[in-house]
C-alpha cells in the first residue's frame, strides 16, 4: 500500500466526510439557529426538531471520523513497511505524522464523547474545539506539515480551509437532509416561514465560508507549485487542477440555488424543489471531498526530492 493507494483514499475520504458532517451540525447549532429565533423560538417544538437532527448528524459524523481515523493508522503503517518493519509505536510517537494522529485521535474522542451526551449547550462548544483540533491534525499530518519553509502558516491555513469546507457543505447537509425534513414535517402553518429564515442565514455564511476556502486555497497552491506551468506538467496540479474544476461547478451550483431557487421559497413546492437542487450541490460536494483525498497522497513538486522522501511517507 502507498498513500495514493485507493484504500488509503477511501479511508481519507469517509474520514473528511465525518468531519464535515459534524462541523456542518456545530455550525447550524451555534451560528445558524441563533440567527432564525424570531421563527425558531428556543424550546419550540420546530426547534426541537432542527436540533435533533443537527445532534444526529454530529453523532453520525463523529462516529465516521473516529472509525476512520483508526484504519487511517494502520493504513500508514502499511505505508512505512514497504521501506521495512517499523513498530506501530515508534510510527506514532517519534514521526510528524504520528503525533499529528495522536492529536487527531484526542479531537475525534472528544467529538464523540461530546455528540453521545445529552443536553447542555457547553456540549457544543466542546465539540467545536474538537473538531478545531481534528483539522489541525489534518494539517499537521499533511503537505502543509512537511512543507520546507512557512509550515506554521500553511498549517493554520490548511486547518482554516477544512473547517470553512465543513461550515459550507457540512452545513448545507445538515439543513438539507436532517433540518428541513424535520422542520416540514411538523403541522404547524409556519413551517415554510421556518425553512427559509434558516435557507437566509446559511446563505451568506456560505458565502463567508466559500471566501475562506478560495484564499486558504490559493495560499496553498502557491506555497506547493514552483510555478503556474507546474498545475500541468505535475501530477499534484493536475489533481489539484480537477478539484478546481468541480468545485467551479460546486460553486455554480450554489450561486444559482442562492440566487434563483432562494427568492422562490414560498410553499411547500418550492422547499422541495430547493431540496432537490441542494441535493445536486451536495453530490458535488463528495466529489470534490474525493478529490481533495487523492490530492493529499500526490506529492507536491516541491516534496520530491530525495530529501523530503521519508517526510512524504510518514505525512501522506
């Protein structure tokens, strides 16, 4: 097995899938609901719902994150034995990558034990912290981590752009698939009311949150690439070039629901047809979360040389 093995992608793609899902639940509990209380009064029985489903989700997420995170260690030590045996400790405690794991493996417990528990909103806020400590370890155990020079800064930024991913498509699925359902399953007259103030507050946090990633993005393409001709005579710009492309797409797709199918939201028709439309956005956002998998196992031009051989192994 390598890094860029197809098993090696899967697990790296179910392990963001979980970490969206459960920033995407923080998200719409702390920065969402907030925002929609004149229609989502606390303790109403439509906010109870929309929680509900935000609490699932998280549970759902975390419970993939750590499911992953635990195949992930052993597909990197399958990694490193193909230089020779190495002991799973020496991996996990004298390597970047391994501690940068460690630290992963304390935000994904954290993530659970806070998504299992019942009530108080604390819970939430320690979830946050968490998941802020799974991205840094993604970081950490990625190119940004081995990266010759600006390694603090690409770090951080390579933290910020998991999170803001998460914030736009953990969040859209979470209204798409737990919220609105639940929301337009009650009886009460307010409902399509209800689903658009939350569709209003969403849309421009994913604007925000888009905004994050198109400079965290950039920061690292430049940090990366030598130069513009290596997006297509590297096998990193290439990968790096096909996840630009879906998530034009992504992007279009977003624009057209915020601009076109938002304004539309006036009975249940319309909710379902902007459901239908998010789904599309969401497809989108999978692939582009599969991509981003593949893209962390190639090496970036400036990682391969001899000398940063080892460092690639162990921070794939």
């Amino acid at each position: 097995m390598d890094v860029g093995s197809p098993l090696y992608i899967l697990i790296r793609w179910l392990g963001y899938l979980g970490v969206a899902a459960a920033v995407g639940a923080v998200a719409f509990r702390l920065l969402i609901v907030p925002r929609v209380e004149h229609v989502l009064p606390a303790g109403s029985a439509e906010a109870e719902r929309a929680l509900d489903g935000a609490r699932r989700v998280m549970f759902g997420g975390a419970v993939l994150l750590v499911l992953a995170h635990g195949a992930k260690l052993f597909a990197q030590r399958a990694v490193v034995e193909t230089l020779g045996p190495v002991p799973l400790a020496t991996i996990v405690f004298r390597t970047l990558w391994g501690r940068a794991w460690l630290l992963g493996a304390v935000g994904a417990a954290t993530l659970l034990a806070a998504a299992a528990a019942r009530g108080a909103r604390r819970r939430w806020l320690v979830a946050a912290a968490a998941l802020a400590t799974v991205a840094l370890s993604l970081a950490l155990s990625g190119h940004a981590g081995g990266a010759p020079e600006h390694a603090p800064v690409l770090v951080l930024a390579d933290a910020l752009h998991v999170l803001a991913m998460g914030c736009w498509l953990g969040t859209l699925f979470v209204l798409v698939a737990a919220a609105t359902p639940l929301v337009m399953g009650s009886a009460s007259a307010e409902r399509v009311p209800t689903v658009a103030a939350l569709i209003n507050a969403f849309s421009p946090f994913a604007l925000a949150s888009g905004s994050v990633i198109l400079l965290t993005g950039v920061l690292a393409a430049w940090a990366h690439l030598p130069s513009f001709g290596s997006l297509l005579t590297s096998d990193y710009g290439r990968v790096l070039l096909l996840k630009l492309g879906v998530l034009a797409v992504l992007a279009f797709v977003g624009a057209f629901n915020w601009l076109v199918m938002r304004p539309r939201l006036a009975d249940d028709a319309s909710v379902a047809a902007i459901r239908r439309s998010a789904l599309v956005e969401l497809v989108l956002a999978a692939i582009v979360l599969g991509v981003a998998a593949v893209l962390v196992g190639t090496s970036p031009p400036e990682m391969m040389s001899s000398s940063a051989g080892l460092t690639l192994v162990l921070g794939g």
